[in-house]
C-alpha cells in the first residue's frame, strides 16, 4: 500500500510539473510574441515627401510680352501620390504683385492641366510670373514652380 501512495504522488508531482511546463512555454511564446510587435510599433515610419512634376509648355522663361500680346498658359502637374488641388497665378512683380490672371482647383488627383492666358494690357515696364502651387494635403503643405517674364507697355 506505501508503495501504491508513493506512486500516486509521483504521478500527481509530475503531472503538474508537465502542466506547469506547458503554462510556462506558453506563457514565454506570447509574452515574446508582444514584445516584437511592441517593437515593430516603436519603429518611426518617415513620411517621403512626393515627387511632382511641373512641365510648362507656356510661358517660356524670360519671355517678352508686347503690350496686346497674348500670354498662353499651358502647365502639367504630374505626381506620383494624391494631390489635393492646385493654384496658378499671374503676378505682376513689378506692380506689388499684382494678380493679372489665376486660376485654382481643389480636386483630388495625381494629374492636373492648366490652361488659361491673359491678354498684356501693363501701363509700365513689368516683370511677369507664373506661380504655380500643387497642394500636398489639406493644412496648406505645398510645392511651388515659378516661370519668370517681362512684359512692356508698348
């Protein structure tokens, strides 16, 4: 009988010794399993800035403009993530940046092309530009594209 209760124990001691074991085994698979993902986490994930494209067909850079001359413009804006829209001027440098002509559009897209022109009517010498903004996201981040040129009043 002292041998039957010692085996009973053995058995009891080692069956919650292969239970105590697995806990443990389970326990280390799920507490490593957190810290990789916490780790991963911890990873800082950095924004890249997007590539946009401006090609200007119209103006020409440092272009001259006749007074009656008619100022084509003809931009494609080009990116290779979502924009959120577009904004062209005409200032007239010379004139405390005076808005000759613009033009602006919130749509989202990859591809936009501008189209427009305004006919020179300057009453003095004037340095022209054509600033164009491609928006980035809707708090104002932007990419700016200039085209600069003169226009004369007679």
């Amino acid at each position: 009988m002292v041998t039957r209760i010692a085996s009973v124990f053995y058995f009891k001691k080692m069956k919650n010794s292969s239970i105590l074991f697995a806990v443990a085994i389970i326990a280390a698979t799920i507490f490593s399993g957190c810290k990789k993902e916490k780790e991963e986490e911890q990873t800082p994930v950095v924004p890249t800035a997007p590539e946009i494209t401006f090609e200007v067909t119209n103006p020409a850079a440092g272009a001259m403009y006749h007074l009656g001359d008619t100022i084509w413009v003809d931009v494609h804006i080009t990116s290779d993530t979502e924009l959120h829209g577009y904004e062209a001027n005409l200032l007239n440098i010379s004139d405390s940046n005076a808005i000759l002509w613009e033009d602006h559009l919130h749509d989202h897209g990859m591809e936009y092309h501008i189209h427009g022109y305004y006919v020179n009517g300057v009453s003095m010498h004037s340095d022209v530009e054509l600033s164009i903004d491609a928006f980035i996201d809707h708090d104002g981040a932007s990419e700016n594209h200039t085209v600069s040129m003169h226009c004369h009043p007679m």
